[in-house]
C-alpha cells in the first residue's frame, strides 16, 4: 500500500513539473520561438531551420547557450530566457549550406552573413532541382571569430540488376577533412563501400573548397 502510494505521489510531481514547463513555455508566441530560434541557429548552437515550434533540439539548444554564457543550464525557453538571448551577439559570420538529396542532386551556397538564409536558400534549390524533393536534407557551418566551420557532401549508390540505392550523407567540421572524413564516416556505417561513395563538395562561408 504504501509503495503504491509512493508511485502516486512521484507520479503526479512529475505531471507538476511538466504542467510548470509547459506554463513557462506558453509564456512565448510563435514569433518569438521563430525568433530565439533563429538567434541560436545563427549562433552555431541549433542545426535545424527555425520552425517556430519548441522540440527536444530547440532545447538542447538552449541549454547548450546557457552552458557557454554561464547561465542556469535549465533548457527551459522562458520569457526571461528569451530577452537574454535576443541581446546575445553572435558576431559576424560568413555561411555556407549545402543541401542533397537521394538521386545526387545537390545545391551549395556560401558568403551568407545570415544562416537560416543559406539553409533555406539552399534546401529550396535542392527542392526544385531534384526529382526526390521531399528527401532533401542539408548542413551549414560558418567561418566566425572562433574561426573557420567546413561541410561536406558525399554520395554513395548501390546499383543492383533491378534495384540502385543512392543516399547523400551531410556533414560538417572545424576543418575541410574534419567535416569530409565525417561524412565518409556515416557513409560506411549505413554500409556503404568507399568505392561507391563520391564526395560531391566541400566548403567553408567563404567559398574556399
């Protein structure tokens, strides 16, 4: 009796804290997600393209900042959170995107001061240039005061009698072979032979290759 009132009662601490975060979540509009979104987009810290939807990365994200300025790492997007990252300085960054898809297709841009820009500039090319648009991913990185941000694109394809199986695999790193020998990483772990594998680019913001 008392062991099931025990899990009674951590049970419905767990469903008040939860109730709490989702209380100081809504203390936001979707404009102002879109908005610290797109501040740790630009500042290296969230990889995915503001949505204006809070998710476990939008989170991540944040407690990543909070570690780097010092702050309570709470991971929770609230008001006061909000008003300290919108007067954070990401300083100047210049930014490539790459984007790919599964039939090789595969669209590169760079000299961006803006990420979000290059990332969407690139997966609408990406879009509308493949015959599998839905299947378009990408990756970016910059070149900032903490120095240069590479990505790097590789195709693999698997051609059998009846069947090819192609797949683009994205990565970025702190250096041009950081970000390559990555992407030829998880190439070979989706079991992809290096023989059947090409890198397609490889790039810093400032166009270097």
């Amino acid at each position: 009796m008392e062991s099931h009132r025990a899990g009674v009662g951590a049970l419905c601490l767990a469903l008040m804290m939860m109730s709490e975060h989702s209380v100081a979540q809504s203390q936001l509009s979707q404009t102002e997600v879109y908005q610290a979104q797109s501040r740790l987009f630009e500042s290296n810290f969230l990889t995915r393209i503001p949505d204006g939807r809070i998710g476990q990365r939008t989170l991540d994200a944040l407690r990543a900042w909070q570690r780097q300025t010092k702050r309570p790492q709470t991971g929770e997007l609230t008001k006061k959170e909000f008003d300290q990252l919108m007067r954070f300085d990401p300083g100047k960054h210049a930014w490539e995107a790459i984007s790919g898809s599964i039939d090789g297709t595969w669209i590169a841009v760079w000299g961006h001061s803006s990420g979000v820009d290059a990332a969407k500039k690139a997966l609408a090319g990406c879009q509308k240039k493949s015959s599998r648009p839905d299947d378009c991913s990408y990756v970016s990185n910059s070149v900032d005061r903490s120095g240069p941000g590479w990505s790097a694109a590789v195709f693999c394809e698997q051609r059998g009698l009846f069947r090819r199986k192609g797949q683009m695999f994205l990565h970025n790193g702190l250096s041009r072979k950081a970000a390559i020998d990555q992407a030829f990483a998880a190439a070979s772990t989706a079991k992809f032979r290096s023989s059947q594998c090409t890198l397609v680019k490889a790039l810093d913001g400032n166009g270097r290759q």
